[in-house]
C-alpha cells in the first residue's frame, strides 16, 4: 500500500508540474480592433485628430469621417464629385478638427491637387492643384493644425523635388527653390504610400522627408538649416520599389524649448522594397542627431514597412505594411512583430489599408 501511495503521489505531481508549464489556452487579444468602413476602396491617407475624431481617405474619390472614434466611420461628398472627382486617388488626408480638413489627390500631371473642407465634408473647396501640368505627382503633405504651416512634397521635376510650402492653413502654396532639392541626374523618388514621408505630428516644427530610388535613400533636411542637407540612410535600395518610405520623430523634451537642438529628437525611418513585401532585411534605421548620421536596426520589422509613428500611450514605436505591423520598445534598434495583416498607413490609433480595411489600436493587448 505504502508504495502504491507513493507512485500515485509522484503521478500526481509530475501531472500538477506539467499543467503548471502547460502553455495557456487563454485567448490573446487582438492587437487592432477591425471596424467598419463602410467602403471597399483601397485607404492610403489616414489622420486621427484626438482618437474620437479621425479622416480617412483613399481611392475612388473617397473620404471618411468618424467623430465616436470609429464607431461610424461615414462617407464624405467626393470632392469635385459632379467632375472627374470619383477618379481621383486620395493618398493623404490632414484634420484640423471635425468640421476642417485638407485631402490630397496623387495623380500625374492635374490628377494631384488639394481640396479643403470647413463643413464636416459636405462640400469641398479647391485650394491647390499641380502646376507642373504635364509633369509631377504629389506624394505627401503635412499641416500642423498648432500653427497653420505646411509642405507639399511631389515628385522631381526638371532634376529637382517639388515642394511647395504654405503658411496660411493650405490656402496659398509657394514654391521651394533652394538648390538642395536638385537631384542632380540621380534616380531618386518620393513614394506615396502612406502620406508618411515628412513626420506626422500634430504639433511640433518640423522640416524633413524621406525617398528612395535605384540612387538609394536619404533624408532631406531642413530643420535646422538654411538649405536643404542630404544624408543616407541604411535601409533597402537600389531599385525603383525600393527606400525609405516612412519617416516619424519623437521630441525627447517635455515642451518645445531648444526645439532646434538636434539632441531633443530621436527619428526613425522604414521602408524596404513594396514588391518583396515579406523581406525582411534593412527595413528600419534610426538616428539621434536629427538625421546627420543613421544606424540600422539590428532586429528589423518582418517585412516591407510604409508607415512609422511613436505612441506615447505605450511609449513605443509602431510600424506597419503590407505584410503586417511590428512594435519597438528600445526607440527603433529591434522590433517584434505585432500581426500579419495588410496595411497601408497609421495614424495612431487607427491604421487603414486596401479592401476598406480600418482598425484599431487595442490597448488593453499590450
């Protein structure tokens, strides 16, 4: 009896032990929350205003509008809809608040052009179209609501990018003619997958966007300089598909005190090549001297990334593309990956993509 007792007593705790390191069948949260759209156009331009109210927009003319914080996401009138507005691909939207937004229209020649909106997007205003007729495509544009300054970035034309600035809200736009923007015969583009190549923050001074090109990819600066510096960054080139295609920054500072001192931004960038969306190799880079020198992640996201943004609720970074979203909790040195869905832009916390897809930052999955 003695030695039954103890076989079913050492039975019993090597089951107890193995249930104990049983990996748990507890479901995992989801780490974005699928809404509906209400659209199956593909989305590229996304912009939260305070998590409640938020812009969404893409082809087909489409824009959206959500003010329960995606709750309803209701469709805007087509800017120019009684026109060839339905044709147009919406790659970028900014917000001012519910009433007030700017969307940009990506296209060649007059297919890239602005509209604005000062009545929750019953109708629609003109405010800018490209005036490189023949030439040019607009690939990003960035607003800041605090001061009502901006930059339209579009592609190069006659050997130089276009940028356009504006000080007014987006009413007038006047041309960049400082000689950094030459490219000087080099292959070098701007890609409009995301409206993320200057760094979307909602507040803040900024002057800096990305590209890449079979030339490779860079930063151009201007945040703290006259004229407009070049600097490379380490993240796939080589190719027409391939560069940065993302940039996001983080202020170190509390306030916007020294907002010039290069040491009081921490900056990221992503990218990689679109048509090798699961490669994963040289796809992030990060710098802490306002981009004069870059370092590549050492752990990078899983895949081609077009999209970058600091969350401050989690105090780290996320990024995501067509193969999925990472997070990095060590400013951009390693990342781990978030999920694998397809995505094209973000705009905390809300991420959009092709099919109408929108979701949701889950909070309560970190």
């Amino acid at each position: 009896m003695h030695l039954l007792w103890v076989s079913l007593f050492a039975a019993a705790s090597a089951l107890a032990a193995a249930q104990s390191t049983a990996p748990s069948t507890a479901p995992v949260p989801a780490v974005w929350l699928m809404q509906d759209s209400g659209t199956t156009a593909g989305l590229r331009g996304i912009d939260s205003v305070d998590g409640i109210v938020a812009w969404a927009s893409g082809t087909g003319g489409t824009v959206l509008r959500t003010i329960d914080g995606g709750a309803h996401w209701l469709k805007c009138a087509v800017p120019d809809g009684d026109k060839e507005g339905a044709s147009l691909d919406f790659r970028g939207v900014q917000a001012w608040d519910a009433k007030t937004a700017i969307v940009m229209a990506s296209g060649a020649g007059e297919k890239s052009r602005l509209y604005k909106t000062t009545d929750g997007c019953q109708t629609w205003v003109l405010v800018f179209k490209n005036p490189d007729a023949r030439e040019g495509f607009f690939d990003c544009f960035w607003l800041s609501p605090q001061y009502n300054d901006g930059m339209l970035l579009g592609d190069p034309v006659k050997d130089k990018f276009s940028i356009f600035e504006t000080e007014d809200g987006g009413r007038t736009w006047k041309r960049d003619i400082r000689l950094g923007l030459r490219v000087k015969g080099k292959s070098l583009a701007a890609f409009a997958a995301s409206n993320g190549l200057f760094p979307q923050r909602r507040t803040g001074y900024m002057r800096g966007f990305v590209t890449g090109g079979q030339a490779g990819a860079f930063l151009f600066n201007r945040w703290a300089t006259i004229d407009w510096i070049k600097s490379e960054i380490p993240v796939a080139s080589g190719a027409e598909s391939a560069g940065a295609f993302s940039l996001g920054y983080r202020f170190t500072r509390p306030r916007c005190t020294d907002c010039e001192n290069p040491s009081n931004y921490f900056l990221v960038a992503v990218g990689g090549d679109y048509t090798k969306p699961m490669e994963g190799a040289a796809t992030a880079a990060w710098s802490t001297d306002l981009g004069q020198h870059w370092a590549a992640a050492a752990k990078p996201p899983h895949g081609y990334r077009s999209t970058v943004q600091w969350s401050d609720t989690l105090k780290a970074w996320i990024t995501a593309g067509t193969n999925g979203s990472d997070i990095s909790r060590d400013d951009g040195k390693t990342w781990a990956p978030l999920d694998n869905g397809n995505w094209n832009a973000l705009s905390l916390p809300f991420l959009v993509g092709p099919n109408g897809r929108i979701a949701e930052l889950n909070a309560a999955a970190f």
